[in-house]
C-alpha cells in the first residue's frame, strides 16, 4: 500500500467510530456483494451506498459512498446516489473522515445534497413537472 493510502475497509471503520461519536446522528454498514457459491448478488439495492444514516432533528437519510483517494464511483451507485438526494435525503461520496463529518453535519443542518437530479435510470424518462404551474398559465 502507498505511503498515505488507506484501504477502504479501514477508511469506513473510522468513519463509523467518528460518526458514532456523534449523538445526533445513527448509521449502519451496508453489506453487498455477490455470492460465489450461489451466484447471485446480496444486498440492500444496486448500488446501495456503504453506510445508511438518519439524522436528528428532522430525520433525514443519510447517504455516504466511501471511496479511497483513488477510488471510483460506479454507474449503479451513482444512480443510488442521486435517488437518495432526488427524494430530500442527503448523499454524498466520502474519501476522508473529515469529509464524513462535514457531510453528516450538513445533512442534519437540512443543506441540499450534492447529488439531487433526477437519476438517470437506462430507458426511464424523469417525471413530468406538476400540472397547474404558474409558468404554464
């Protein structure tokens, strides 16, 4: 491993240790994979990013993909991603404690995510805009 590199596993363990020091805020590791032995995939969702959260005082989602410095986010966590930050949650990629932190913080403070459009799901068109809009009058 380089000099500075940490691995992703050891990155998410001392995110969960900060974050759990925190008592306004609750997360869980996700758990996904794939099976060898029964050759099928097991988790949450496609692209479920790693660690789930709420946040007090409002209850918001929190949604935390951690990567590496190297690290690269796929086309399904993206999706996740944006889904998550499209319904009013809060989701962000993470690749240090300290923007862990500052991401749970401003999840609980009711700032807007970083991923929040539509997400582009292959052969779905986004929904329509409400009917009734003052821009259509």
């Amino acid at each position: 491993m380089l000099a500075g590199m940490v691995s992703e596993s050891t990155l998410l363990s001392a995110i969960r240790a900060e974050l759990g020091r925190n008592p306004g805020v609750v997360v869980w590791r996700v758990a996904a994979g794939f099976d060898v032995l029964a050759t099928q995939r097991y988790g949450l969702a496609p692209g479920c990013s790693d660690l789930l959260g709420v946040c007090k005082p409002n209850g918001r989602m929190l949604a935390l993909e951690v990567k590496t410095l190297t690290g690269v986010v796929r086309p399904d966590q993206r999706v996740f991603l944006e889904l998550v930050g499209f319904m009013g949650g809060y989701a962000d990629v993470v690749r240090t404690v300290s923007q862990a932190v500052l991401a749970a913080r401003l999840a609980c403070e009711g700032a807007e995510s970083p991923y929040r459009r539509w997400p582009t799901f292959p052969g779905v068109a986004p929904p329509a805009p409400p009917k009734g809009n003052a821009s259509e009058d």
